[in-house]
C-alpha cells in the first residue's frame, strides 16, 4: 500500500516536471490555466513585439510546488542557453489580486560575476549580483531584510559583506548552481501565494479562495550594453486624467552607473531641455515604442503601459500591463477607444464600474489654479477640500462645533477618530495605505484623504508638521487637500465643482441613448434641483416639501400654524406660509425646465417642528407671547407614543386638511407662473402614507376643489397628475383600489421596508451589524433592497395597480432608487423610473444602461 502511494507520488512528480511550456504564438496559454500576464505575454508575441524567451508554469504546477514537489529546474535553465540568467513574475488570473514581488537576476554566481565585470564593468556587475543575492536572502531564505541593506549597491566590500552574512545565517555559502537558485525561488514564490494573509487579502479583493498562480520565467534582458542601453517603462495616456501623454521612465546604462552612486534621476522620454532624452539617446527604438504602443491599443484594444530594456540598440518588450488607472482616466481611456472605432459604445458603457462614477462627482482643485505643494502623499479618497489643520480628533470637533472647515492630521487614524473624521472635512495622515483605516473611512465618508505622506514630520507634542522643504504647519494654517492627486497645498486654493468632464458627459450621454428606465433625483431644495439638473435627471421624483420649513423665519410662522387654537389663526399662518412655498415651487420648476417634478404633500408629525429642551421652550413662549405653561401643554399634547405610526402624512391631511390645500394651491399658482415664463409645467402632486383608498378620495376632492378655485381666480387653465406614495404594506395590498384613483404610484420603501420588517429605520443601527454578522438579514435592508419580502410587496402592489389602472405610472423613491441591484429589480417589475439622491444619478443612468446592454446581448442568439 504504502509503495503504492509513493508510486503514485512519484507519477505526479512526473507530470509537474512535464508541465511548463515556452511561450510562442502557437502555445495553449490561458488566462485560467497560466495567468494573466502570462497569457498577456503571448498577446505581444503574436502582435511581433521582441518579447525575450519566457516559460509558463500553469496553477496546478506552481500549487504542486508549493506542496513540495521539485520542478525540473536544470531542464528550464538549460533551455535558455549556457549561462542563463533569468527572472521569475507572478501571473494571477487577475493582477488586482496581488501576488509575490518578481525575482530578478537569477543564475549570477561568483562564476559570472566575474565573467560580467570583464565585459560590463565590475561596478554594474556587483550590482545585479548583490540584489540578486538581497532578493533571495529576504525572500527566499528568509533572512533579516536589514542585514543586507546597502547604500552602495555598486560596492565590491557590500558585495563582500553580503555574502559572508548569508554564510554566517544560513550556515552554508550563497547557492551558486542556478538551477537550485531558480528552484528554490519557485517554491518561496508558491508558498508565499499559499500563505494565509495573502489568501484572505487577495480574497477582500474579489478573488476565489482557490485562486490559482502561475509563474512566468523569462531570460533577463539587462540592457547593460553600450551607454545608452537600459531600461524604462512607458506609457501613451495619463493614469490620472486618461488624457494622451507619453509618460514613464529610463534609466540608461551611463546613467544608472550615476544612479546607483547615488543620483537617482532617471532620463526623460520626450524630448526636455534639462537634459537628453530617450527620443534623443535613442531615437528609432523610441519610434519603435510608439508604434508598438499604438498596435497594443488597437489590437490589445486597451492602453497599456511597456516595460522595455534597450541593450546595444536591441530593444526588448519585458512585460506589459493595463495602465493602472483612477475613475476619471478609466472613462476617457473607454470613451476615446470607441470613438476611435478599436471598441463599441456598448462595451465603453460596460468598461466602466457604474458606483466608481462617484469618485467624479466630488469638487477638484481648480486644474488652472497655482498650485504650492507642502507635501506629497497617496490619494486614497477622490474629492478637494480646504480648513485649517488640526492634530487630534477633538480639535476636529471643536472647530467643526464653531462652524470652521478643519484638515484632520494624523500620523495614522484608528476607530477612537472616527468622531474626528466625521467633523473633518478632509483627512492627511504620515502613515497607510489605500486600505488603512483612514482611506476606508475616509472613501465611505466621502471625505478627501491623502495617507501615507511619508515626506513629512509630524510632531504632536508641538502640533505642527515640517514639509520636504523645511517649512514648518501649524495648527490652525489654511491648507488645501486635493484627495484626488495626493497633494497636500498651501492656503485656500480655488476649488472646482465635480469633474463633469467631455468624457463622462460623453459615455453618459450613450448611457442615456440604451437605457429603458427614467432616473429622476430626490430633490427638496433649488441647491438639490440645480445639482439634479447638472447630472441630466430626467426629472425631480420626490421633493419632500417638509424640508422647505425647517429654514428660521418660517419654523417661527409654522410653529405659529401648529399651536393656532382657532381656524382663523391657522389660516392666516397659513397665508404667510404660502408665497414662501409658491417661491420654492417656481424656482424648481424654472430649474427643471418642463421636466417632471414630483410635490409630495406634508409627512412628518408636526411635534418635529417643536423644540424639546428648555430653553427652546422658552424662547418659544417668548416669540408667540404665550405664558410657557400653555407651550408646555401644547407640546405635551401632540406628543405621541409612536410618532412614525401616529398623526403624520396624509393623516394630517386628512384631519387638518387646510395644511394640504395651502400646498396645492402654492403649487397651481407656481405651475401658472412657471408655465408663463418658460415650458408649460404639469406638476405631480404626491400623497405620503397611504393605507387606505378613502384617504385618497377625500384628499382628491379637496385638492381638486383648490385647482378649480386657482382657475377661476386666474382664468388660466392647467392640469396636474395625483399619485399616492406606497409606503404602508396595506397600500401595497390595496393598490389595485388606489391606483383607480390616481395617475401614479411611488414605493417609499424607507418606510415600506420599516413597516414589512416592524424594524425603526432610525433605531435598526443599534443592532443591524449584529444582525448581518449573524447572517439573520444578508444586507441592511435599509441599504440594499430586500428584493423576497419587501421585493414582493413591491410586485404585488405593482401588479395590482396596473391591473386596476394600466396607464399607471410606477416608480420607486425610497433610498434604495439609486442602488444597482433595485434598478435591475424596478426594470424587471416594469417601473417607468427610479429615483434617487442628486450625487446617485449618474450611477443610476450607466447602471441602467449596463443592464438594458445586457439583457440584449443575452436575447442575441
Ligand atoms: C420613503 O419612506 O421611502 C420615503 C422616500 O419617504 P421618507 O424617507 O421621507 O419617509
Ligand atoms: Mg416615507
């Protein structure tokens, strides 16, 4: 039995030896079996790029590798060539899920070494050898990396150094066959994949627990011939803005020699006047870059960023990768390709990730600004903001307490800052990373951070910070934090809105011509209706009329309206309240330009309007001169056990009806208006928590009632669409009765959703995280629809509306309306919009888009 097993091991040993291939253009390579990169690789082979000979190890073998299978290593040397020095990458099936760092230069050895400082120079040929043998002290034997730091790497004592630390470590001498040196490499690379902290975070990014690597191993091509030789990288538009733009790096030969002593400039690309340039050194290899940069776009079909080596005139494709870019850059870089026919619209549309749009919705330093860098970081959340600096949570508070904007510093943040992150309005720390506390935070904030602004020194105990430069930031100095760039500016620098570029309105405006859904905005103010207007809505689909009050002289009339004893004094409470609301109207209907705009009618209980502390109760005593016992009594009396059950929406309506027809005829008055100085206006007016036809009906007459009078005083006629908001279960059950009296439905489903689950949308915070953690709900379903329970009130209150009324309008403005999954959910329901917050609409219109995109494909045959 047991000779058996060892058979079968030694059988599978074989395959493993057997399984790597060179790669040509002819090779089986895929992306599932080998690699990205690799299969990448064989993309610019067959394209005619000089990519030197490289091999592919498939996932199973590298994962054999890691269960401690040997790899024929001496049969890979031996196939490239004599004296082989080669390098080995990793090659995931997606390069977001990381991967261990690449090895060069192995196969140097004391033997070549020697032969290499004949021909390349001693200094040159110490410095592959000693970052050889660094790479392979860290990484493969895993030693101390601060053993084998050097600051010389051309220096033959460091060199000496070195190698006597790995004997003294590892008790034997620096390995100098290369086939053991390339096995070993292989094994460090397809454990450390194995590892458990680089399993669960290649897993935060998306990929499958049993994400497989391959490795490429390719015969190294040094660029160490003649002065010019060298090596560089290369790319043909900007990562940042997606604009074109040759861009990268090279370090020649002659001057990496300066480098490594310590210069570390490397040489421009294009032609500069601070020195000469690749196009200068090296003119027809840098043509050939261009053109091979042109041919990857158009046959790749993506821009792509070239890593090359030049060696004596030799030029050498190394490697290339999608050019690592932000939001911005990657719809330009899809826009341009479509425009240039190498893609379609359609898959432009697709490209592009609907919720990474709103990193394009936030302010940016103003691009034509003059721009005073203090310091450098990582942007890790999109958007500029400016305040004056402060080192610790509370003074965060403190100043946002006195209505003053403040620049959180930190060297790092932790979760007792997250009151500090709340106040800032932007954030810079010392230390992190893209996924540090602070740049998590920070993005779901939607606060502008740099993180990792190693360049300057913080210190606490001074509260101040010294810039590269050696200027010195205090405590209270203005400054300006372009989280889009990582720039860290003095003063308050000019801001722009959102980056509404050419490029975004462009892929949008494709978007708007596939999409089979209306997105409207929720919008309560003209701010709201104007940024609404700015990202294209297709109408306003809720405006909670509620919010118009709550601004200071009118809380006092309200209020006045809510403690009148007497008819009379409600009305004329009431008269003051209307020019207001009339003004509101016009100005979101002039905004919209004949677009549709959704009223709803008064919703909150009106006690939200009343203060409730002391001293509040007094100074309303005080302002409507009533002795603060009857204000006391008054207060009591409208308080309500379950406020959000009790005397709100259209029970208001129903009870105070004067409420309502105030609002109606603010409304008809404003559509008048409006409807004279531009498109004529058909407003809809909403009626929020209905459970019940009779309330509809009795509401209908009054308002009805209030549109005849507004006719006869005016002699003008207009005509305007009722609907009612579906935000009670009941009206969801009912809605075949309600919808027969009315023009359109709207799901409220912040109110459904508490209603279906008899959970407080204002109290579920306490428990929700327990609650999904525990896996009792899969999501929020404050965030994200709950598509089986309250999904299926949605069905049937759609489906019974339309039965009852087919020419019924359906749509959905509860905060759900802007989330991908609901507008998959409202196209298959057959709802005529969405509705969401201003900032949500772009999102929603590519999201819309993706979907109608997809469901046609998927009925091509
Ligand atoms: C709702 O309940 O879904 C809704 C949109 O109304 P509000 O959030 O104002 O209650
Ligand atoms: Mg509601």
């Amino acid at each position: 039995m047991l000779r058996r097993r060892r058979r079968d091991a030694a059988v599978q040993k074989q395959d493993v030896f057997a399984d790597y291939r060179e790669i040509t253009e002819t090779a089986e390579i895929s992306v599932k079996m080998h690699g990205g990169r690799a299969k990448c690789l064989q993309r610019l082979i067959r394209l005619g790029l000089p990519v030197p000979k490289t091999l592919a190890l498939s996932f199973p073998t590298v994962h054999a590798i890691a269960e401690g299978h040997l790899a024929d290593t001496e049969r890979m040397m031996a196939a490239f060539g004599e004296v082989p020095l080669v390098s080995v990458r990793p090659s995931s099936e997606d390069p977001d899920w990381g991967g261990p760092g690449a090895i060069l230069n192995i196969g140097m050895n004391d033997a070549r070494h020697a032969f290499l400082a004949e021909t390349i120079g001693e200094r040159a040929a110490n410095a592959l050898y000693l970052r050889f043998i660094q790479a392979y002290a860290i990484h493969v034997a895993r030693l101390d990396p601060d053993m084998f730091e050097a600051e010389d790497l051309t220096d033959a004592a460091a060199l000496r150094r070195a190698l006597s630390d790995y004997e003294d470590e590892t008790d034997e001498t620096f390995p100098q066959d290369p086939a053991r040196q390339l096995s070993e490499v292989l094994r460090s690379m397809a454990r450390a994949w194995e590892g458990t902290t680089a399993r669960l975070l290649r897993q935060a990014r998306g990929a499958p627990a049993d994400a497989g690597l391959g490795l490429v191993v390719q015969e190294m091509a040094l660029g160490l011939g003649q002065p010019e030789s060298g090596s560089g990288v290369i790319q043909f538009v900007d990562g940042k803005t997606g604009e074109k733009l040759i861009k990268g790096r090279y370090l020649s030969q002659s001057q990496s020699r300066d480098a490594l002593a310590g210069q570390k400039e490397a040489i421009f690309l294009t032609r500069d006047p601070r020195g000469p340039s690749l196009e200068e050194l090296c003119p027809e290899q840098f043509a050939a870059l261009l053109e091979y940069g042109a041919r990857c776009r158009t046959r790749l079909r993506e821009e792509m960023q070239i890593e090359f080596t030049i060696d004596s005139g030799a030029l050498s494709i190394i490697d290339a990768v999608r050019i690592p870019r932000n939001s911005r850059a990657e719809v330009r870089i899809a826009v341009d390709l479509a425009k240039d026919g190498i893609i379609s619209r359609e898959e432009a549309l697709m490209r592009v990730e609907p919720r990474s749009l709103s990193e394009l919705l936030h302010r940016q330093v103003d691009p034509d600004a003059p721009r005073d860098t203090l310091v450098e970081g990582i942007a890790a959340s999109p958007g500029a903001a400016r305040g004056v600096v402060v080192f610790s949570s509370a003074a965060a508070q403190a100043r946002a307490a006195q209505g003053e904007a403040c620049v959180l510093v930190r060297r790092e943040t932790t979760p007792d800052d997250i009151r500090g992150m709340h106040a800032a309005s932007a954030v810079l720390t010392e230390r992190g990373g893209v996924t540090s506390h602070a740049a998590v935070i920070a993005r779901g904030l939607g606060v502008p951070c740099i993180v990792g602004a190693s360049g300057m020194t913080l210190s606490r105990k001074a509260n101040q910070f010294t810039c590269p430069d050696g200027r010195i930031v205090r405590e209270g100095d203005m400054v300006t934090v372009d989280g889009s760039s990582g720039a860290v500016l003095a003063g308050e620098t000019p801001l722009v809105e959102a980056g509404l570029d050419d490029a975004f309105q462009t892929l949008l405006g494709w978007a708007d011509e596939v999409r089979d859904i209306k997105v409207r905005a929720n919008a309560d103010t003209p701010a709201d209706a104007r940024t609404a207007e700015r990202f294209k809505a297709d109408g306003i689909g809720l405006c909670r009329t509620e919010h118009m009050f709550f601004e200071g002289d009118r809380l006092t009339v309200m209020r006045e309206m809510i403690f009148a004893d007497h008819t009379q004094d409600r009305q004329a409470a009431l008269d003051q309240l209307l020019p207001m609301q009339r003004a509101d109207f016009i100005a979101l209907f002039e905004i919209m330009q004949g677009r549709p705009v959704c009223i709803r009618l008064f919703d909150p209980p009106l006690h939200e309007f009343l203060p409730n502390d002391r001293e509040g109760l007094r100074e309303l005593a005080e302002a409507l001169d009533l002795p603060l016992s009857d204000v006391n009594r008054r207060v009591e009396a409208l308080s309500e056990f379950n406020p959000m059950l009790g005397m709100r929406g259209v029970r208001l309506g129903v009870t105070i009806p004067e409420i309502y027809e105030m609002q109606a005829r603010a409304i008809f008055e404003a559509t008048i208006e409006a409807s004279r100085k531009g498109d004529p206006v058909v407003p809809e007016i909403m009626i929020p928590l209905v459970s019940a036809k009779r309330e509809v009906e009795l509401v209908k007459t009054r308002i009805d009632a209030v549109a005849a009078a507004v006719r006869t005083e005016t002699g003008v006629d207009f005509t305007y669409r009722l609907g009612v908001m579906v935000e009670t279960p009941r009206a969801a059950l009912r809605a075949g009765d309600i919808a027969a009296h009315c023009s359109f439905l709207s799901f409220g489903t912040n109110d459904l959703t508490q209603m279906t689950y008899g959970l407080s949308r204002d109290d579920a915070g306490r428990f929700m995280s327990q609650y999904v953690q525990q896996e009792v709900f899969p999501e929020d379903p404050f965030h994200i629809l709950d598509a089986e329970g309250v999904g299926e009130l949605l069905t049937i209150g759609s489906e019974r509306g339309r039965a009852a009324n087919p020419q019924v309008t359906l749509s959905i403005c509860g905060e759900h309306g802007g989330n991908p999954e609901s507008i998959a959910f409202c196209r298959t329901a057959g709802f005529h919009y969405v509705s969401c917050s201003p900032f949500r609409v772009p999102v929603a219109r590519l999201s819309a888009a993706q979907y109608a995109l997809r469901d046609a494909a998927a009925e091509t045959p």
